[in-house]
C-alpha cells in the first residue's frame, strides 16, 4: 500500500503511493479490516504525510481519524477525505468496519479533478450523504471495489480505465451529493477565494496583509471584511492560521532543525520563528514536534 521515503528514527514519514504487485498504478481499495490485517496498530498511528488521497467511509461502528491536527469522528454513511500534502493520524481500527480507496491525484483526467475540487485544500474534510444519496455513493464505492478486485476479467489497460471512471464517478458525487459536518460555511465571495489562493501561494513569503491587498487591488479592510464573512476570522489571522499550519506539518514529518523551517517559511531567524509559534500555539516548536510525535489519537 505505502512505502516510506525515510527511516531516520523517530521521524515522522512522509508516503509515497505504491501500488500493490500486479494491480494498477494510482488506485487501490481495501477494507479496513484488510488494512488491520496488513498494517500493525502502531505504525498506523503515527502521523504521516501522504502524497496521495485518502478516502475513507465506514459501514459499522466507529473511528477517530486526525487530519492536520484535528480529530474527527467517523460513523457509517460518513465520508473522510485526506488530500495530499495533509498530515494524518490513524485511531484505533479494532471496531471500525469498512473501505478505504487510495489514489494518486494524476490518476483522474483534469476536468474530474476540477469538478470535484480535488485540489482545494480547504474543502471540507469530513461529510454526510445528502438525503437519499446515500445509496448512490454506496452503489459507486461498491461497483468501483467489484472492478478493483477483478484483475484479469479484462485486459489490464481497459481494466485501468474502468477503475479511472468509477473512480471518477465516486469523487464527482462526493462533492456535488454530499454536505460538511457540522454548521455549513457560508458561500465564499470572489474577493475572499482570491485572497485564499494567493496566501496558499504566498504565505512563505510575506504575512502581511496590505502585501496582498496591494497585488490583489483591494484595501487592507476589503480583504478583512471578506475573509471575515467567508471564513470568520480576519485577514491576517488567516494568513498566521496558514503558517501555523505548514510549520507543524514541516514539525511533524520531519527532522529539519526549527531555523531549517523558519528560512522555508520567511522568517528571519529562528528565534524569531520560535517567538512567534509560541505566541499563536502556546508551544515552542520543538515542544510541539515531541507532543505529536508522542501522541496517540484516540
């Protein structure tokens, strides 16, 4: 399923997909109680950060799955979804029942990947069937499983594309017939979603937020007062909740020194890194780097 692109100890890897040995490169299914089977329980709860996508949906009882720091609460009929890049950790597999799909992003054809947004980091990581679609994406992760494991009923290269159509299928209807956990964010204005993507872009290079507004055309309070409205928190707290992030992802997947990450990031130093990490975690970096990698989920 997965293989490590280092062994430093204690490090925290970072995943490559690999496909099993004699099944189509970019896309594998498997229950979950195969991955019990194939997986020990510790190595499976140590965070990782895969380069590939997770999908994950239980048809009996119950799993906590971390995603970038965050525990969610699987039940059956509910769908988690792990892009690539996001650091993920594993809870207790012993009474959760059902099916993980794992793909590579370059598996689907450009216009499945935009239509269903697979690209979009802040896309919402857990979701519910809408009312009565629950049968259609059970129907699609079925059908794509069946094809899955029926390598050699058709000749490889025509097997590969029916699994990149059902595939297709799945993640299509997964983010048009499906709905956010938990209170739904109100639609994001142009100026809010043109601000986001260029922080994604430029978050390494300036934390400022009249930087943006200045390339983007707006005022410092346009963009404050959008992402606000989009997101409920001001300009520069969204751009400082961005750099938290990569820099406890850097923390957690690898062993590069806290000066190492504040130069990827633009600080200046490392103290001043260190400065201003404690100041929005209420952890050093190196505090927070042993509370993850000592951690186990729930």
């Amino acid at each position: 399923m997965v293989k490590n692109r280092q062994d430093a100890v204690r490090a925290i890897p970072a995943v490559s997909f690999a496909a099993p040995a004699g099944t189509p490169a970019g896309v594998e299914v498997l229950s979950l109680a195969d991955l019990r089977h194939r997986v020990p329980g510790e190595r499976l709860t140590v965070p990782r950060r895969p380069d590939f996508h997770h999908l994950i949906t239980l048809t009996g009882g119950s799993l906590w799955h971390t995603v970038d720091f965050t525990a969610y609460a699987l039940e059956p009929g509910s769908w988690l979804w792990v892009r690539p890049g996001q650091v993920q950790q594993w809870g207790d597999l012993t009474h959760a029942e059902g099916t993980l799909i794992l793909f590579r992003q370059d598996f689907l054809d450009p216009a499945t990947s935009a239509g269903a947004r697979m690209e979009d980091s802040h896309a919402p990581i857990l979701r519910r069937p809408l009312s009565d679609d629950a049968q259609a994406l059970r129907l699609a992760v079925d059908h794509l499983a069946a094809e899955f494991h029926a390598l050699g009923h058709l000749p490889l290269e025509i097997h590969t594309a029916a699994l990149r159509h059902l595939l297709a299928v799945l993640v299509l209807r997964l983010a048009h017939l499906t709905a956010p956990i938990g209170s739904p964010a109100p639609e994001p204005d142009a100026t809010y979603l043109r601000f986001r993507d260029a922080v994604e872009k430029d978050f390494a290079h300036t934390r400022r937020v009249e930087d943006y507004a200045e390339a983007l055309g707006y005022s410092p309070r346009t963009l404050s007062r959008a992402t606000l409205a989009s997101a409920g928190l001001g300009a520069k707290e969204f751009i400082d909740r961005r750099v938290v992030l990569e820099a406890k992802r850097l923390l957690a997947h690898s062993d590069q020194t806290a000066a190492r990450i504040a130069d990827r990031l633009g600080f200046s130093s490392a103290t001043h890194f260190s400065k201003y990490f404690h100041q929005r975690t209420g952890q050093t970096p190196i505090a927070f780097r042993d509370t993850v990698r000592g951690h186990t989920p729930r």
